[in-house]
C-alpha cells in the first residue's frame, strides 16, 4: 500500500520539482507522507519498512536544504536593501521583500513539522520496543498437565456420564486482601489471649468491614480458562512469573463467571509458583474430585436438621414460602461475618413470604447453641451435624466450604446461589419484586 504512495510522489511531486516551484503546499504534502510512510502499518512490513524510513529521512533532509537556501536567499535581500540605501538607491519592491520572507517562513514551518514528526515517531518506536521486551521478558511462563477421570463413580453422584470433551481448565491468580491490623504486643500473646482479642474483634464494624475488603478482593482474582485435548492434556503459555491454582475441571452447563470452579461436576487442584528459575512447570495427571452441583432452576435437596430446643426441622416445612438457607460453623471467620447481613434481610423482608434457616456443620450442637445464647440472631437456626456427617445434604448440595447461601422458591427450586454481602438482599429484593408483579 506503501509503495504506491510512494510511486505518486516521484512521479508528480519529486524533491526537485518541489525546488523549482517553491511550493509551501508542495513540501507540506511531503510532511503528510513522513505520517504515511511512517505509519504503524507500513512499519511491520520489513524490508520495505527500512526503505519507508530512510526515504522519510532523505525527504527531511531535502526540505531542510530548501530551509537554508531560503533563509540565504531572505539575508541577501536584507544586504541589497543596506546597499541600496547607502547609494541611495531605490529599494527592492516591497512586495518582493515580503514574497521573500512569506517564503522562508513557510519553509521553517514545515521543516520544522517535519523533523518534530520524525522525532516522535522515533520516540513511538523506542517506546513500543522497550514495553515489547518488557512484556515478553514478564510472560514467559508455561505450565503443562493432563486432566484424568475417576476410575470409579460413585453412587450418589448425579452428573450423569462424563467426558474430557467439556473439560477446561481454571488458572486463578493470586490476589492481595487487606491486612488484619492486630495488637502490636499480638507476638508476646499466649494462643488464649490471641482467641480471647479475636473473639472481641469479631464483634466490632472494624472486623466486617475487613470482611468485606477480604471479599472484596477475592471477588476481583483474576481468572482465565483455558482448553483441554481429547486424551486431556493442556497447555498453558503467556503467563507472568507469580503464583497461580492451576483448577481442572468438567463445569456445569449453567456454570458461569470466576466461581465456575466451585459448579463443577467435577475438578482438582494445585497451586504452582513461575519463576526465572522455574519458568516451565510440569503439574502432571490431575484426577478430577467428583462432586455434585446444584444451579439456579434445579430441584434443591431435601435436608433435616436438630433444633436447640429438640425436635425437628425440615425442607418441606418452608414449601410455600421463600427459603435462605445459611450452610455455616463457628469457627468459619467468613460465616460470622455474614451473620449481620442475614440478620438485616430478615428485618426487612421476613415474614409470611420470605424465612431464613442457618444450619450448623460445627463438630458438636453445643458450639453454635452456646454462640447462639452469646450472640441471638432474629431468625431461626439448626443443627445439620458434624462436617464429616453431613455428607448427605452437602453432597447433595455440591457444597464443599462454608459460609455456602442459598434463595430457594416456593416451588423449591433454586432461584440463587453463592450469595454473600449485599447479593443475600438484592436476590430476595428482586424474588419478592418479581412475584408481586405477576399478581
């Protein structure tokens, strides 16, 4: 494309031709093809890019001679006019003079384009070259591995058959969260009175709001997927020295963002460190965990649990009525944090058509009764069991940590899912929006 520029300009508009008609307007168009020839598209053409630049610097070069012959030309009329007038000669025409100069200043103008031109398209250039092998020195990590099945499925999975055919791969990089400002005597502390402060910390706006910053920045993780062969190998390449979880999985249909590990029928986990020692790393075979998953329209699991006041409470007790179940224990940090904003939903939206239901995994009922008793909370809770013996609702559930929130529906399907912060609000908000349309 270059070239036929190029062409035009010998043929119509030479370097010499622009001598010999003087022409401001003439050498400007030069100007416009320095732009052209040493635009980004005519750059990557190599070889042809070398003579692009050395044409552009022969053309600079020649309207800076037109430059000096002009300024020659303006002093030696300024020297006629000093001879002329010490003879007493008549002057040179004044329209002349003015011609003269008109001249010189409109050649000083566009070399003067020109060569400021030229400099910052050098100046471009270097600077694309410099973040070109920065950004290649920065990425040039590797990682290689191999997805495997399970040899055996289990009874109570119900993700039906498997295949590599819908497998990905999940890269998730690290992500720094706020840091928890502790006493500073907090080294010189027995493990009691480090329990003792933080138990008092939990009960503080301070420990929300470091909750929320620490969710805040796990939800802005950055996150890539990247494609598995049919015998389930992968590859991959382009990423910066640091440390990442190298995540195989088989997602579900419905699964969708950065927690599309967390829906998945199955998946494995290993965090690895690129660094210039090791650039390339090998993870090997990865055997996929299988799990079970439950997305937004499916059918959600029956599940009993303890009262602390004995008896029963059930799933099929809140037919009928919108359902947040709070799946949590007292020693999750998360779970905790989560309590308050459990709380304000239920003051606001609690009642005949919206319930709220925590159910506790701790080791013992006794640790979330006696937390219940410190800390009373306006919605009802339960005792689900030990973590270990709650593999049939957490199974069934998919749920694989705490805190896990969950908004079912009258019908008892699953309007939503992993909701933490001000999602628990807007989901029920919207819900219960949704239904008083239809009425």
């Amino acid at each position: 494309m270059w070239s036929g520029g190029g062409a035009a300009l010998t043929s119509g508009y030479s370097l010499q031709s622009l001598r010999d008609e003087d022409d401001a307007s003439a050498r400007l168009f030069d100007v416009v093809m320095i732009a052209t020839w040493l635009s980004p598209v005519s750059l990557v053409h190599w070889p042809q890019g070398v003579r692009v630049v050395k044409r552009s610097l022969q053309t600079v070069d020649s309207i800076g001679q037109r430059f000096w012959l002009d300024l020659r030309a303006l002093q030696r009329r300024l020297v006629d006019a000093d001879h002329s007038a010490d003879k007493k000669q008549s002057a040179p025409c004044p329209s002349e003079f003015e011609k003269d100069a008109m001249r010189f200043f409109k050649t000083f103008l566009v070399f003067a384009v020109s060569v400021a031109l030229l400099g910052a398209i050098g100046r471009g250039m270097a600077n694309d070259e410099v973040e070109a092998q920065s950004e290649q020195a920065e990425t040039v990590g590797t990682i290689t591995g191999q997805v495997a099945l399970p040899a055996e499925i289990p009874d109570w999975f119900r993700g039906g058959e498997l295949s590599l055919e819908k497998a990905m791969v999940v890269v998730e990089g690290m992500y720094r969260g706020p840091r928890l400002k502790r006493p500073e005597n907090y080294r010189e502390m027995s493990n009691e009175e480090r329990k003792a402060w933080f138990a008092e910390f939990e009960k503080t706006d301070a420990y929300d709001e470091y909750q929320r910053k620490k969710r805040e920045a796990y939800e802005s993780r950055p996150v890539w997927t990247f494609p598995v062969a049919a015998d389930g190998r992968f590859v991959v390449k382009g990423l910066e020295l640091g440390r990442y979880n190298v995540i195989p999985v088989i997602p579900h249909l419905a699964a969708k963002g950065k927690e599309v590990a967390s829906q998945s029928w199955g998946s494995a986990f290993k965090q690895i460190v690129l660094s210039e020692e090791r650039q390339s790393i090998r993870v090997g075979k990865m055997e996929l965990k299988l799990q079970n998953v439950v997305m937004p329209g499916d059918v959600a699991p029956s599940w009993t649990a303890k009262r602390y006041d004995g008896g029963e409470i059930k799933s099929t007790d809140f037919l009928g009525r919108y359902l947040v179940v709070d799946f949590w224990a007292t020693w999750c940090g998360p779970c905790i944090a989560e309590i308050p904003n459990l709380a304000k939903v239920y003051e606001e939206f609690g009642g005949d058509q919206l319930e709220i239901i925590g159910l506790s995994v701790d080791s013992s009922i006794d640790l979330p009764s006696r937390f219940l008793q410190k800390r009373p909370v306006p919605y009802p809770h339960g005792y689900l069991g030990a973590w270990h013996d709650t593999e049939t609702t957490t199974q069934d559930f998919g749920v694989q940590s705490v805190p896990s929130i969950w908004l079912i529906g009258p019908d008892g399907r699953v309007l939503a899912r992993d909701l933490t912060g001000e999602k628990i609000g807007n989901a029920v908000r919207a819900a219960l929006e949704k239904t008083a349309a239809k009425k």
